[in-house]
C-alpha cells in the first residue's frame, strides 16, 4: 500500500467514524435536532424507535472498522453504512426536501466508498477462488 493510499484511506476513515459516532450519539440520545435526529426522521416519515436501532448499529459499525482483523464484519459494517447513507438521501428527496438536505448523508456515503476503496489488504476478505 503507498503511502498516499494509505493516508487517504485513514483520513476517510477518522472522518467517517467521526461522522458516524457523532450521528449515532444524537440519535441514541434522541435528540430533537441535529443530524438524524428526533424531528428529522419524523418530517422523513420514520416511527422514533428507528433511532435507537440506527444508532447502535452506527456506533458498532466503528468499533468494527477501527478495530484490527475480522474483515467479513468490517464489509458487513460498510455495507450497513452504504445502506443507511443511501437510504438517508433518497429519503430526504422522496419528501421533496432541498438537495442541501442530503448533503451530509452524501458526503458519509463518499467517505464510506473512500474508506472501503483504500482500505489496506489486512482488512479486505481474501479473494475466493471460484470454480
């Protein structure tokens, strides 16, 4: 891995779980505004409950990614946030919120896709050989 990758995939990924934790934080606490919060996700149509599972899910996903090994949960976690990033944008604009909504899911899902490009091969499930 050079070092220019190896720079973009810890900088994407800092940023990433920066991103994810704070999120995850505010919609454990069930904070009214913010980020995914209380007030967001009903104008979006979701029951509250979902913020308690978002955020777990969130939280874990970190502590699955910066943790060393165990690759197939580390693709799990990246799937789960390319899922939930996803999800968030196309949410926003089936509601006909402003674009500028969905930038900050946007630029999550970038640092996902980032983060999962340049990820280094300890991290990555070794390829499999199909006969």
């Amino acid at each position: 891995m050079t070092k220019r990758n190896k720079i973009i995939y810890w900088v994407s990924t800092l940023w990433l779980a920066l991103g994810m934790i704070s999120t995850g934080g505010v919609q454990l606490v069930k904070a009214k505004e913010g980020a995914g919060a209380l007030d967001s996700m009903v104008h979006l149509g979701y029951p509250d409950y979902i913020l308690t599972i978002l955020g777990v899910w969130k939280i874990l996903g970190v502590v699955a990614l910066l943790i060393p090994r165990f690759p197939l949960v580390k693709e799990w976690a990246y799937a789960g946030f390319f899922f939930a990033m996803s999800g968030a944008i196309f949410s926003h604009l089936a509601v006909g919120d402003a674009v500028v909504e969905s930038l900050p899911p946007l630029l999550l899902l970038v640092l996902t896709v980032l983060s999962w490009h340049f990820r280094p091969a300890d991290r990555k499930i070794a390829a499999v050989a199909w006969r």
